[in-house]
C-alpha cells in the first residue's frame, strides 16, 4: 500500500489531533451545573479564552476576567478578554494578573469561581515578586527559555519569582469555592505543571529555585538573588487555603494522540505510539526517532500497510542561535539531515497550539525531497541548524505549516510516515 500524498495525510493527522482537543466540546462536558449565586470565571493562558467561549455556550453570560495571548481572543458576552504576550511576559499581562488578583480577594465562602488554565499560563500571568521589576522578570524568563532546561525546572524558576503561582491564586481565592478546569501542555498531566500550578500547592523552595539557576548557568539581577535568599510565597500542597479548590484535567496530549492513531488506522496506517510525554534536544529526538523509522522501513515487505509513528512532549532546544527556530521545526530539520532524502519517509512536527517557539508558525513538514528543493535554491540545511534558523529554512521552501491560532494547547505533536520501498 502506497499513500498517494504522505503530506496531506501527516497534515490531517494533527488537525485531527487539535480538533479533539477544542475547549468546546470538551469544556460543557466538564461543567456542573450552574451554581446558584454570584459565579466569577477567572483563567489565563493560550486556550482560555476558548475555554470561556464555551463556557457561556452551556450557562449564559458570566461575570469574569480571562487573560490570553495577542491573537487568541474570542467572543464573550460577560466574561472580559484581556490579551497579553507570550512566551515573554510584557506590561498588560501584569496589569492584567493584577486585576485576577483583586477580583479574586475580594470573594467571600458564598461565591463561586470557575478557574480556566491552560498552557501559556506561566508567561501570562505576571506578578514579579517582591522588588523584582517586569524588565528583570522578561529577562530571566527570556534566559530560561534559552538555556535547554525542561518546562518543570523552568516552572519552579516562575513559581517563586511570582506572586500568583505555586497555589498563591487559590490562597487569594479563599475561602470562596473553586473549580478548576485545565487543558494540559506539560509532560505527565501534573496540575501543579500546567501554567506553573496558579491553583496547585508547591512541595519545591526557594532554595530548589536557586539550584536551577546554578545548574543551568542562567545569570540573573541581584533583586532576585535577593527575593529568593529571603524565600517565598508558595503555597505548600497541605496549606489549609486549597481546601476550596478542585482541580480537574479536561484535555490531555495524550487524547490528541488516540485521536490521530485512530485516523490513521481508518486510513490503513498502522500506527505506533512512542508517548505523550517525551523530553530532551530536539535534534538529539529527532536522530533517535529517525534511526527507529530506518529500521522499522527494513523490515517492511512490498505491499505492507506503512507504518506512522506518534509522539508528545515537550523538546527544549538549547543555545541562543542567530536565526528564527524552535523545538518542532528544529526536529523537523535535524530528522531531514538525519534521513539525507531517504525515499517513503515524511515527517511532521508541530506545536497543537500554532507557535513554534517565538513564530507564528506551527511547525515544519519533511518528505524525501526536502533537502534536494533546498539545495536547488543554494540553501543548506547544516547552517541553518546550528543557527537554529529551522522557521528560516523551512519558509524559503514552502515547508512550513501555518494554522493560525488553534484556540488549544496540548504540547507537540510529530508524525512519521514509513512506506515500504
């Protein structure tokens, strides 16, 4: 069997993987019903805006203040859309966060809130703690991206510079009552991961903060030095204040996954499932994933039904780099070079969310001709890759995949197509 467009079908896979994970249908599903009293909906990050959209499709206007990325906003009827940036925090999203705070100390134990959190969520809310200033927070936010540290050491980072993660918003919530509905991004499903866990208690301190800093060489103000030699705010996980919250996992990558095994199962693919959770550089994945697609294409037989491997998490790519990358593209272009053109082998990777580190690109497509277009125009892809300028490759032959905001965030999503030859 011989798929007439491996492209159009790596492409349909991931749609498929997005759409399953749209807040609409999967938020009405996890709602209650409505409570009687004052509801507040409160929430940040790159779905939450969605999320508050289908929120009032099930209960009708609310009352509420939901924070978002530029671009991701939806229409509400009650609920207020703040849009902010992202991965680097700027001023609205602080003035924003600001306002979630005050709105959330002023509720008594008769209100109820409805708390909508996404991946997004750690750059989006912005509360810099103590005498820390906004330009020392985007600055260390900025190092920590750089620096190749996973998303969970870079969270306990954000945690206790911050004034509003590690549990801090539902402390300022109590004692009223809180649902917390959440659409996973991070490796594991953990709560207290998803957007640095605003509503989650934090067993980590200030001193865990302090040995991420040092192992990943990340040089940062003396004003943070200082907040996190004097400790901070966290809420450990049995402070008395959680009691209130409910937190409860909505959407996670690995349903994204299912779904798009599934589509290719209906399509007579047989598909292989390597985890939702996988870390590390992204070309060192890439090179593995590759080496096992060579393999797997050895012992296929004329005929065979090809064979798509699937696979989520979240890949870091170290250094600083000259060019316009990130980790989904950069696996894209490592796994081209690591193929050389080998024939009945495509792959795609992409962010479910449609930003591919800073660029509004979702990720790259390779097939088996890749790296002959890019040596036809006089590109060569081993520059480009130690510049970590994958976006700049992939754009100057057309292999860039564009969505648009996709309203949802489930981390990434790759896909490896192996053919018989």
């Amino acid at each position: 069997m011989t798929l007439t467009d491996p492209s159009a079908f790596l492409r349909d896979l991931f749609d498929c993987a997005v759409a399953v994970a749209d807040p609409m249908t999967a938020v009405p599903a996890a709602l209650p019903p409505k409570p009687e009293g004052r509801i507040v909906v409160l929430g940040a990050g790159k779905a939450s805006a969605r999320m508050a959209e289908a929120v009032e499709s099930e209960w009708g206007p609310c009352e509420g203040l939901v924070l978002t990325r530029y671009g991701y906003g939806r229409p509400t009827k009650g609920i207020e859309i703040v849009e902010a940036a992202h991965p680097v925090p700027d001023a609205a999203g602080q003035a924003a966060t600001q306002r979630l705070l005050d709105l959330a100390d002023s509720l008594g134990p008769d209100d109820f809130v409805l708390c909508l959190i996404s991946g997004g969520g750690s750059a989006l809310l912005t509360a810099p703690l103590g005498k820390i200033t906004l330009e020392e927070k985007q600055a260390v936010n900025a190092a920590l991206l750089r620096s190749g540290a996973p998303i969970d050491q870079m969270n306990v980072v954000r945690k206790h510079l911050s004034r509003v993660k590690g549990g801090q918003f539902a402390k300022a919530v109590f004692p009223a009552q809180m649902l917390c509905l959440l659409i996973s991004d991070v490796p594991g499903d953990d709560p207290a991961a998803i957007a640095s866990g605003p509503t989650v208690g934090e067993p980590s301190r200030a001193e865990d903060a302090f040995a991420v800093l040092e192992r990943w060489n990340i040089d940062v103000p003396a004003s943070v030095r200082d907040e996190l030699a004097a400790g901070s705010a966290v809420v450990p996980v049995d402070a008395a204040e959680l009691a209130t919250t409910t937190n409860k996992v909505i959407i996670a990558p690995s349903q994204s996954l299912d779904a798009a095994a599934e589509s290719a199962r209906a399509a007579g693919v047989t598909s292989r499932m390597l985890g939702d959770a996988l870390e590390g550089e992204a070309r060192e994945l890439a090179e593995r994933q590759v080496e096992l697609a060579l393999e797997i294409q050895r012992g296929l037989s004329e005929g065979e039904a090809p064979v798509v491997l699937l696979s989520g998490g979240e890949c870091t790519v170290s250094g600083r780099g000259t060019g316009v990358g990130g980790p989904n593209a950069e696996f894209a272009l490592a796994a081209a070079l690591a193929l050389n053109g080998a024939p009945g082998i495509s792959v795609l990777a992409c962010d479910t969310d449609g930003v591919d580190g800073a660029a509004e690109v979702a990720g790259a497509i390779v097939t088996p001709d890749t790296l002959t277009r890019a040596t036809s125009i006089g590109l060569d892809p081993e520059p480009a890759l130690e510049a970590h300028d994958s976006h700049g490759f992939f754009g100057q032959i057309q292999g860039q995949v564009v969505t648009g905001p996709t309203l949802t965030n489930v981390n990434d999503f790759r896909a490896i197509l192996i053919e018989a030859v």
